[in-house]
C-alpha cells in the first residue's frame, strides 16, 4: 500500500549486511531522522473551486520533458539487493519513464545500463583525487553517450557508519564466497566485481582515505566534458552561488541520505537557500527523506525543479526486483498526482510556497 510495507519485505528478504547498507547514515542517524523529521514541520494549505481533474505532473530538465518529477538518485553495488541490480532498476525506470542517476560504482556497467534503459543514463561519479583515473570515468560516460554528468561533493572522507557495521556483525557469511578479492575503500572493503566502470583501470585508487577537494577540481571537470554537470552534495547558499559563479549546469540539494555529515539538518531545510541563491539560473533538485506524495509536494513548493528517492526504490529492488521498483515509482506518482488533484494543482509549475505553513 507505500513504500514502507516494500521496506519491510526487503529486510526479511536481504542478508544483514545488504539491508545494513541500505539502512545506515552516520553515527546517530541524526542526520537521515532530520530527513524525514523535517517534513512534519510542513503543512499544506489547498485551494478549492479549482479544476485539477486532470493534472500534468511533466518537468523540463536541460530540454528533456519528463513525465513525472521524481528521479532515482544514484546508489552503488545495487547487485547486493537483487541479482539484476540495476538493470532491473533501469528497466523500471525505461517501462515508467523516469530519470535513472547512475552509480559509478555500479554493479553493472553503463554500457549493459544503458542498453536496458533503451537510452543513456545520468551518470554520477564521485570526486577522485587521481585525476587519470577522474579523467578515464568521465571520458566513458561521455563516449556512451550519458546527457549529464552528477559529481557527488560530500563524500570526501571515511564516514562513522555505526548502523552498516552493526548489521554486518550480524552476518556469518564468508563475503569472500561471493564477491571474491576485495580492496580497502573509504567505509569498508569493496568487491572488486561490483566496479566494472572502472575495468582497465587502478581501483584501488578510487578509495582514497580523504580527497583534497576544491572548487578548482569542479574547473576541470567542467572543462573536461561536454555534458551538463551536476553537483550533488551542495546544502548552502553560499556554495550554490558559487555553482552559478563557475558556471555549473545544475544542483541535487543533498546530504547522501544522512549518510555522510552528522549535521542533524534536513534537506528540505537546506532547500529554500539554494533556490534563492541561485534565482532561477539553474535547476535546483533535492533528495533525502522523501517517501509521500506530499513530500514531493512539498519541495516542489519550495522550489525544486525534481525530487529524488534513494532507498525507497532500493526496498523495492531488494523486495521484488524490478516490479519493486515500479510499484514504489506507481505508489509515489499516485499519492502526488492525488494530492495535486486535492490542493488545485492541475501542473507542477502551480505548486508555489503559497500552498504551505511551516511551524
């Protein structure tokens, strides 16, 4: 009936370890609680008398029209959740026509995602201190013809994942059975089967402790590709001002799902700054925490030009394999479409901060 009932099949479903990387943030989960508790503080305020009988829930990103404003941000080693991974997810998101952020460190290549797409992906990559290794990635997602690049900023050092290391206590499985040799990454040892994006190339290299990351490094990404570029990470008005400055195409107003600062901050509080900021020059997208149609309602409100989700399609993978992810994407589609209908909505450029209360 939601995404929650997903959630609860995937964790009787999945191995300890495999749903404990689902679960997890960072140290007291402050930071993914603030995710969804920050939406409680929102309330609506609908109209009436207005026809919405009809609603057109299409956005406009970087010339594409799509039919829906919810987006599936990116994940990595999704082969932990359901054999397919995310071709499975690929083909959810081809048969629902949504946007599919891929993962470089995705347990299949972009080349198989892409073919099960039907078209190419967004491809996200993290920031890599190596530059012939960042250099190599790009070029790849590039060459297979991927629109936009996302570049994950907030993932620049080892994170304190007490939840993931909890669950893998709980796991007796030899991970060696399956996934074979591994090499030391930021968190934990990761397969090397699980990163065919990075075949020919030095993994090992990818997994650095902490990356020196500054705003030049954007400059040179930025110069190295023709595809839009992405940041995802950004959660201030100050840092999405200088996204304008350096000519950035776009922004996901993100904090990894709770996953990488214990900062105790919602993104949908983090997301009226950096709309203002930016004034319209760009996009504006947002994910963490939305699991209602009225979430997505919600930061729609408030400005983002789409919504992500990152674990609830992952319950659903992890559940059912691809007919999860689409019943989370048919639940989330439904809940929004309704409400709009509800609060006089008919499209989502009517949605504006006049429909909400915050307390």
């Amino acid at each position: 009936m939601n995404v929650f009932d997903l959630e609860a099949v995937a964790r009787n479903k999945l191995p300890p370890a495999h749903y404990g990387y689902i679960a997890t943030g960072v140290e007291s989960e402050l930071t993914q609680i603030a995710n969804r508790e920050a939406y409680k503080h929102i309330q609506l305020r609908v109209r009436r008398l207005v026809d919405a009988s009809h609603v057109d829930m299409g956005v406009d990103l970087f010339g594409v029209k799509w039919p829906s404003p919810i987006f599936l941000s990116p994940a990595g080693s999704q082969k932990a959740f359901n054999p397919d991974g995310e071709v499975a997810v690929a083909k959810a998101a081809r048969s629902r026509r949504h946007i599919q952020i891929l993962s470089a460190s995705s347990s299949f290549s972009v080349e198989d995602v892409n073919d099960a797409r039907g078209e190419p992906v967004w491809f996200d990559t993290f920031l890599i201190e190596d530059w012939s290794l960042a250099s190599s990635i790009i070029e790849r997602a590039e060459k297979v013809g991927c629109p936009v690049l996302v570049v994950t900023v907030d993932y620049t050092t080892d994170q304190n994942r007490e939840t993931r290391q909890t669950f893998a206590l709980k796991d007796n499985r030899n991970c060696g059975t399956c996934h074979g040799p591994t090499f030391k990454s930021k968190s934990a040892p990761i397969p090397k089967i699980y990163l065919p994006n990075y075949t020919g190339m030095e993994q090992r290299k990818v997994g650095g402790e902490t990356i020196p990351s500054t705003w030049d490094m954007i400059d040179r990404i930025r110069n190295q590709t023709k595809m839009k570029v992405v940041l995802k990470g950004i959660l201030t008005a100050e840092d999405a001002s200088l996204c304008v400055k350096r000519g950035v195409d776009g922004i996901i107003v993100s904090n990894h799902g709770g996953r990488a600062d214990p900062t105790g901050l919602g993104t949908i509080e983090s997301l009226p700054e950096v709309v203002s900021a930016v004034a319209g020059k760009m996009p504006v997208m947002v994910d963490g925490g939305i699991r209602r149609g009225a979430d997505s309602f919600k930061a729609l409100a408030l400005g983002a030009s789409a919504v992500g989700i990152g674990r609830p399609y992952l319950w659903g993978l992890g559940a059912f394999g691809q007919p999860g992810v689409e019943r989370v994407l048919d639940i989330l589609r439904a809940e929004l479409s309704l409400l709009m209908k509800q609060a006089g909505t008919p499209s989502i450029a009517k949605i504006t901060p006049e429909f909400l209360v915050r307390r």
